[in-house]
C-alpha cells in the first residue's frame, strides 16, 4: 500500500496554475545585456528611475541620526495595524499642507506601493473581478493582479492629446465585474499629469458606477511646471485610496515605506479601514525603526526635496534642450515624473532597442513593454546632467543613421 501512495502522489503537479503563468526566462533585451555585460562592457541604463544611481540621495548627516534615533525609540516592540500614530499624523500633515484634509487615522502604513496596490487589490476585488488600469501602463500591474486573482482591463490614453485619459473608452470599459479603476497621476512612463477637468470626470463616473479610485501619486513632488497636483482624494468619489511614500518623494527606496490614505463617503471608508487593518494586522510588515523615524524624515527633508524636485525640472529641461536640436525623433512633452516617450514612426521599436544597446551599449525600452502602440521607445531623464550629455545624442545619432525621417517635436 505504501508503494502505491508513493506513485500516486509522484503524478500530482507541484506548482500552482499562477506559478506555472508567471514568467520564467529573460526577455530578448536584457538576454543581450547580460551577453554583452558578460563580455566586460559597461551598459548605461537609460531607463532606470533610481535617483540614487545619478548622483541624487537624502542626506546622509541628515539621516544617520534620525535613524539612530528612531532605532532607540522603537526598541520596545509596540506595533499599530495601521502603522505607528506619530508617523500617520505627520502624513496627515504633508497632505493637510498641500489642501487635502484626510485624518491620521484614515492612513495605514504598507512596505511601499506595490504592496499597497496588492492590499486594494484583494479589498476591493474577488477573483474573476475586473479592475480598470490605463494604457499604457508600468507592467507591475499584471503580476500583482495575477496573485490576487483579479482581471485587469485597460483604459486608453490619448498620445495625440498629451497622453490625456479617453473618458469615453474609460466608460465604455466597465462592467457588472468592474470594481475600481486605477490614475496614476504623474503617469509612469508618458509623464501624463491628470488635470482638474479629467479628476471631475473620473470621480463622476466612479460615482455613477459605484467604483472606487486607486490613485498612485508616487511622482506628485516632480511636477515638471504645475506647481499643484488635483487629486481625487478632493472630489465626490465614493471611495479613494490615495497611494504614495519615499522611495520617489525622498530618493528613500531602500527604507521600503510607502502608504494608502482612504478617503471618501463614511461607510465605505470605515468598512475599508477595517478590512485594511486586519490585512496588515496579519503581516506587520512595516520596519518598526522607519516609522518611528518618518515625523523627523517629512520634517528635516522639506529642503532636500525642493532641491530634489528642481534638479529633476532641470534635468527635463536639458533633455528637452537635446532633443530639439535632433530631428531624429518626436517627444511628448511630459507634465510629471521621470520619463519621456519617444515616437519612431516607421522603425520598428524592438531592433531599434536591440541595436541602440548593441551598438551604442545604452538600454532603452520598447514601447511593447508598457502595452503601448507601436512605435516607440521609452526612457528616463532623471539621469545625472553629466550621463545626458553623453548619452542622449548618441541614442539621436544612433537613430538618424538607422534611417529614421528627419521631424521636430
């Protein structure tokens, strides 16, 4: 009988059906990287957003004593659900600041932004359930909706308008399965910032649909000329979960604080609350040390920001510069955030990334990468001042001698 348990147990699959949809291999680009890294040659990426990597950090007199600080006052192990008290009412306070009235206690404290998407995701959704997210779009979205069993369905925006929201196609999107609808406002990667008019008519059609609004705001500091951001956390919406923390706003990624305000009609906001807390009060996954230290972080890092924020204007700015002297490509004018698409027309955008890192040894992204229409490249201008000289008229070059018509933005 043992030998037959043995062999019947051998035949059973030992990953789950999300294990098995997941991506195992390195796609067609990076295989390159790899390759020529491989051979001893340096690659400059060119699409990643980590500050830290191009000469921007908080300061480190500044924080290594608020650390050491907040290492002392949290050595009794005390932990909130929602995340330590002091910490949420100076989060409070930055929105308060900024117009957006939303209590500390309305605020739960997460490991940063992907976790809270995964929160929202599994409070707002059952599996099969639908929920809206733009495209073009960060692929994250389509991993993190897979382990929570939720279908994503994208809305488009509009290239020939800024990258703007198509209200009607948004609309036209929904469903008796849709349960919420994802702004990222400054969008990652177009740069598209929502405008007054379009948080109306989002919140006007989460009323009429009874959905809630998932709005990312991780770029709101890096507004590229506006000098306020509309959010939906002011309107009518029934429902917000205002989303943010430090890896963008303090060039913090690796302190891993991030937070979801929930704001909205009364009920729903108590019952979301409530079922938010018990998520995290199974995981506790906050650092104890970086919540103590959070007051002191938004207090000491209200300079560093400023200058964080106009370095990041300034280096759009010279990248603008760059590419108005090429005729090598067209350019959205970005609102916000780090990143610029670029329009290639005719050439195709995978051999035009392959050759680009080849040749010129610079990573860029095809468009595919974020579900957007052929044909594009995708990159980062959050690059040191130095690094963008460099290489923003090697890319150009590169792409006027692969035959591309000559065209002004």
């Amino acid at each position: 009988m043992y030998v037959r348990w043995i062999a019947f147990t051998s035949n059973r699959p030992m990953f789950s059906s999300i294990a098995k949809r997941l991506p195992g291999e390195t796609n067609a680009l990076y295989k390159i990287r790899d390759e020529i890294r491989s051979r001893g040659h340096v690659i400059q990426d060119l699409i990643s957003g980590n500050v830290n990597e191009q000469g921007i950090s908080f300061p480190q007199e500044v924080l290594d004593p608020i650390l050491l600080n907040s290492s002392r006052t949290s050595a009794i192990y005390r932990p909130d659900p929602l995340g330590q008290k002091a910490a949420r009412i100076a989060i409070s306070s930055y929105y308060q600041k900024q117009g957006s009235v939303i209590p500390p206690d309305n605020f739960l404290l997460t490991p940063g932004s992907s976790i809270s998407y995964w929160y929202c995701f599994k409070l707002l959704a059952n599996e099969g359930e639908e929920i809206l997210c733009p495209r073009p779009s960060y692929p994250l979205f389509e991993y993190i909706a897979l382990l929570s069993g939720v279908r994503m369905v994208p809305y488009a925006l509009d290239e020939s308008r800024k990258w703007a929201i198509d209200m009607e196609e948004l609309e036209a999107c929904i469903s008796t399965k849709t349960r919420a609808l994802i702004l990222i406002s400054p969008h990652n990667p177009t740069g598209h910032v929502a405008g007054a008019d379009e948080i109306s008519a989002l919140a006007d059609v989460a009323e009429r649909h009874d959905l809630a609004i998932i709005s990312d705001e991780v770029f709101s500091e890096f507004l590229l000329e506006a000098r306020t951001l509309p959010r939906p956390c002011n309107t009518a919406a029934p429902l917000v979960f205002t989303l943010n923390g430090f890896s963008k706003m303090f060039a913090l990624p690796g302190m891993k604080l991030g937070w979801m305000a929930i704001s909205g009609k009364a009920d729903r906001v108590n019952q979301a609350l409530k079922a938010a807390e018990l998520i995290s009060d199974t995981y506790l996954p906050v650092n104890e040390i970086i919540q103590a230290a959070v007051p002191d972080l938004m207090r000491e890092g209200e300079g560093f920001l400023r200058s964080y924020s106009e370095q990041i204007r300034l280096r759009w700015q010279l990248a603008e510069g760059l590419f108005s002297r090429s005729g090598a490509c067209r350019w959205t004018k970005p609102d916000g955030g780090f990143y610029v698409t670029l329009q290639l027309k005719d050439l195709d955008e995978e051999q035009v990334a392959e050759t680009v890192l080849r040749e010129d040894h610079l990573l860029v992204h095809p468009g595919y990468f974020y579900d957007m229409n052929p044909n594009h490249l995708v990159l980062s201008f959050a690059q040191n001042p130095d690094s963008l000289r460099d290489t923003l008229p090697r890319l150009l070059r590169r792409l006027e001698a692969m035959g591309l018509p000559r065209h002004k933005g």
